[in-house]
C-alpha cells in the first residue's frame, strides 16, 4: 500500500515538467523522512543481528584501525603519537563517512529495483537511507572520536559549533556525490569501480594519514584543489582546535551548489529511465 | 472531506522500454517472426520497445479484472505502470486509492535480514508505522505458518517458505486498488488454500482487482471482467463471460 491516495502519472510535457516533476519526487520523500531513516535502520540492524557485539563491531573494527594506524604511521612520521593519534582518528572517521556515503551510492537505486518497480516511492527516499545509513555509522563511530578527543584533552579546545557546520556542509556534498553516482551506476555497470579507485586514490591523495604540512609548498595545488581535503579540513580542524581556512568554505559552498544544480538536472532528465535501466 | 471514489483511469497510454546495449537490426531479424512481445523500433539511436501502445482503461469500484495475453504482451508492464513503478511515455494514468501490488513476491525482500526485519520493512514501505507493524505481527506470523523460522535469515529459506512470508507480509496491509501478477500458484497444497481465502477477503475488501494470469479457472474465480492485451495493444474490457470467445479470437 502507498499513502499516496492520489496518483497520476503523465508523459513528457517539457523540461520544465520534468523539474517539476523531479522537485514533487523530492518533496514526497521529504514528507515521508521516516521511511528513510527505517529503511537506512533496517539495513544497519539487519547486517549486525545474529552477531554478539551487534553493531559496536562498528567501532571497535574501527577503534582498532585507528589505534594501529596511528602509533605506526606517528612513528614513521616521526611525530608524537598525542598529536598523531587525534589527527589519524578523525581523519579516518570522516573521511570514512564521506567515501561510504560515496561507495555506496553506486548500491542506492541497484538495491532497491524491487521497490522501485512495483511502488510509487519517491527516489529521494533512497538517496536518503544511503546517506542516514551512513550517518548512523559516523554516530558509531563517533564514540571513538570522543574517547580520543577525551584521552589526549583536545576536548577542552575544540570548537564544537564550528565543527557541526563543517558535517553540515560534509553530508551536503557526500550527499549529492552518492546521488550522482547512484544514478549513472544505475545505467552503466562498471561506474562502481571506477567510483571504488577515485574514492581510494582520495584516500592516498588526501591527509587522512599523512599530515598535511609534510607536503612541501609547491605542492600546495594538492591540497587546495582537493574537495576531500576541504571536507575533511571542515569537521577536523575546529575538532582539534584549530581554525578553518575561509576558501575553504567558499570551496565547499560552491561545490554544493555546483554539485546539486548537476545532480538535480540529470535527475530531472532521467528519472522516468532509472527504473528501467535498473 | 469524503475521499473520491476509488478508479482507475488510463487514457492513450504509451509505455516504450529503452533496451540497452543491443543491435536492433539483428534482433529485429530474429524477432520479426514471433508473435510474443512488443513492438521494436529505433528512435534516436536507441531500441526501444513498446510494450503499451495507447491503451484507454476505466475501472470503478466493484470492478475485477483479468488480464490475458501471451508471454510479452504487456501484462506485466500494465500492472507496473499501475503500480506507479513506471512512468508512461504518452498518455495518462491517474489512480484514486492505496494501491497494493503483489507483482512479484521476492523482489523488495532482503534475503540477508531475517523473516520478521522484513516483515518490518514491507509494513513500513507500505506506510505502516512501526507500532501498527508490531500489532500486526502476531497475526501475519501465524498465517506464514513459519514459527521459529521468522527469526531466521531468509536465505535459509526454501522457495516455498520465502513465497508465504512475502505472501503474509504483502496481504497484511489493506489496499483500495489490488495489483497481481500471475504468481498466485505458490507454496505447497496447504498454503494454497489459506493463501486462496486470504486473497478472497482481500479482493472483498479492494475496491479494484487487476491480475494477470494464464489461469482460466483462476481468472473466473476471482474477475468479473476481461482484457486481452496483445503485442500491447488491449481488447476493449468484456464481462468474464465472453472470456472463452476472447482467449479464441
Ligand atoms: N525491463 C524491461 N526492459 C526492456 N524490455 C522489457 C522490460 N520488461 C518488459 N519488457 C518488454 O516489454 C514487453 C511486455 O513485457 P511484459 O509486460 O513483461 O509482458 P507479460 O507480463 O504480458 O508477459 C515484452 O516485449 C518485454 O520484452
Ligand atoms: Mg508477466
């Protein structure tokens, strides 16, 4: 059954419809936000049922990486671990959340073929339950962030306001990145793999393990140009206590603006294809 | 506010389905002597196939109707496009009412979560909220007839266990406009029967039955009217008496 009581369903009527069309898919997911979060707890929930820890094997799979990556790499970078440890731990956590949200935006609409083909729900509503699932892990994970934050006493520094902007503008932009791989996933096969090497060639080209100032000047344009970085800068410098360079905002404003105004047309042009690519 | 009666109403409703990734030429060679399936054609470079070609239905309250047709006539895509699944190419479809579609029973089952996360997950797909699910629980698990299973993965399920837990979760929900796919023949001798009086109550309470089937003695239980649907091109609705005269002709 559908809460629609109402449904009509037109041919092309021009661009403009299709816009329309696409801004009365989005709303109805909206109006339905819940359906998203259920759907995004079902799928956390029933990955970990059966197994004993349930899903604080999130955590501690990470909690392990963390502290593993952090004493080895502060030893061969040779900095000290109390300044590494924080760095490597949110670096990996939010990094994480982003390339997750990513990745698996190829899976959104894949996954979801048998809904999509025998009910009315809106598409958004997938798009939203990658991105929820993926923030029901951060929050996981966000244990760790805290435990670090505590034991090394950068707690008392951070600038946690700042730092809730910052996943604003994260989740804004992983957002529309998962919604677009979602959507040429759908019709071409091999983007998920593509997307998987981009996401981790991000991972090596990004100081998530590395710091950033171990990058010689010239090289700068790596950092600069690169939307992960910003990111990740937006929720882990205020989270260490440091400040937020301002083109860092003006970079990720512009991306999600950019990124939604590309995202939103191709949907609008293709959403009557999706389910039959699928 | 009285809600609108319940209808269906399609008006020259078109339905092309891209197909990727072929040649048209050299499947049209090959198709050009079958009778099943829709129409080829090629229309910006891209094959496509016309699987409804300006199709008119109106059903009203009351109305039961049976979809026939050969293999690729279009029954499927009809109830899809029914459904809301599939948005037409020309023409018009407009439904008043909850729809249900039981189009095909294992897709939107999750075959790694266990029997009852999925009954959670069709309840609130179906706008159910988690607490009408929990109330209903009890009595969708005791028609699936799979007790200590449903806290089992669905992948350990057989074929005929999965088809009575997405039959149970998919009947649970109260429809206006009930959707069926020629799947109907499920589950063991036992299971048919129950599943054969729930979906008579269910089609009581409907306000409009659509099903596909290749059934004739299945089509006369449950319709009071008939639609042929050839090459996707539909008959005109008759009464389900002349269903002998439409299967000939
Ligand atoms: N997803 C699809 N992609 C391309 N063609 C399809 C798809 N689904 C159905 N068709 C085509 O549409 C026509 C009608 O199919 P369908 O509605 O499934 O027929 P029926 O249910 O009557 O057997 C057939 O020619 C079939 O090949
Ligand atoms: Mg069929």
């Amino acid at each position: 059954m559908d809460t629609a009581t109402h449904m009509l369903r037109t041919g092309r009527r021009g661009a403009l419809f299709e816009v329309q069309m696409a801004l009365r898919d989005l709303r109805a997911s909206l109006q339905r936000i819940d359906l998203a979060w259920s759907l995004a707890w079902h799928d956390v929930v029933s990955r970990y049922r059966g197994s004993i820890l349930g899903p604080l094997w999130i955590t501690i799979s990470m909690g392990v990486m963390v502290l593993g990556i952090g004493l080895l790499w502060g030893e061969v970078f040779r900095v000290s671990v109390h300044d590494f440890i924080p760095f490597v731990a949110l670096g990996i956590v939010f990094f994480g959340t982003v390339t997750g949200t990513i990745n698996e935006g190829c899976d959104t609409f894949v996954q979801a073929a048998g809904m999509l083909s025998q009910t009315s729900l809106p598409m958004f509503t997938f798009v939203w339950r990658t991105v929820f699932r993926n923030l029901i892990n951060l929050g996981h994970h966000l244990v760790i962030v805290l435990a670090v934050l505590v034991y090394f006493g950068s707690w008392r520094t951070a600038n946690y306001p700042v730092a809730a902007m910052g996943l604003i503008f994260l989740v804004l932009n992983a957002a529309w990145l998962s919604m677009l791989v979602a959507i040429v996933s759908a019709r071409f096969r091999d983007i998920p793999q593509i997307v998987q090497s981009i996401t981790q060639a991000a991972a090596i080209m990004t100081p998530v393990f590395w710091p950033p100032d171990r990058i010689p000047a010239r090289y700068h344009l790596i950092l600069d140009l690169n939307p992960f970085y910003h990111l990740l800068q937006a929720v882990r410098a205020p989270l260490m206590g440091l400040g937020v360079a301002p083109h860092t905002y003006l970079f990720l404003a512009g991306m999600a603006v950019v990124g939604w105004a590309l995202t939103f047309s191709l949907f609008a042009n293709t959403r009557r294809r999706i389910v039959h690519y699928l | 506010m009285k809600a609108p009666p319940v209808s269906i109403s399609c008006q020259d409703l078109t339905l092309r389905f891209p197909v990727y990734g072929v040649d048209a030429k050299s499947l049209k060679k090959h198709l050009a002597k079958i009778t099943v399936g829709g129409k080829l054609a090629r229309s910006h470079g891209a094959t496509e196939v016309t699987a409804l070609s300006n199709l008119n239905l109106e059903l009203k309250a009351g109305d039961r109707l049976g979809l026939v047709g050969h293999n690729g006539s279009g029954k499927t895509t009809l109830l899809r496009a029914l459904s809301g699944a599939y948005e037409p190419d020309e023409g018009t479809i407009e439904v008043q009412g909850h729809v249900a579609a039981l189009l095909d029973l294992n897709l939107g089952i999750d075959p790694t979560a266990t029997g009852f996360d999925n009954i959670r997950l069709r309840g609130r797909i179906a706008g159910l909220s988690s607490k009408e699910i929990d109330q209903r629980l009890p009595e969708i698990a005791e028609f699936s007839g799979l007790g200590a299973f449903l806290a089992m993965p669905v992948k350990t399920y057989s074929a005929g266990m999965q088809a009575r837990l997405a039959f149970a979760a998919a009947t649970a929900v109260e429809a206006d406009v009930l959707l069926m796919d020629e799947w109907i023949a499920v589950g063991d001798a036992d299971f048919q029967k129950i599943a054969h009086r729930r979906l008579l109550k269910l089609v009581e309470r409907a306000g409009i039955l659509v099903l596909a089937s290749h059934d004739v003695e299945l089509l006369r239980l449950y319709c009071n009217k008939v639609m042929r649907l050839e090459g996707g091109v539909a008959s005109a609705v008759t009464p389900i008496k002349n269903l002998d005269e439409l299967m000939a002709a």
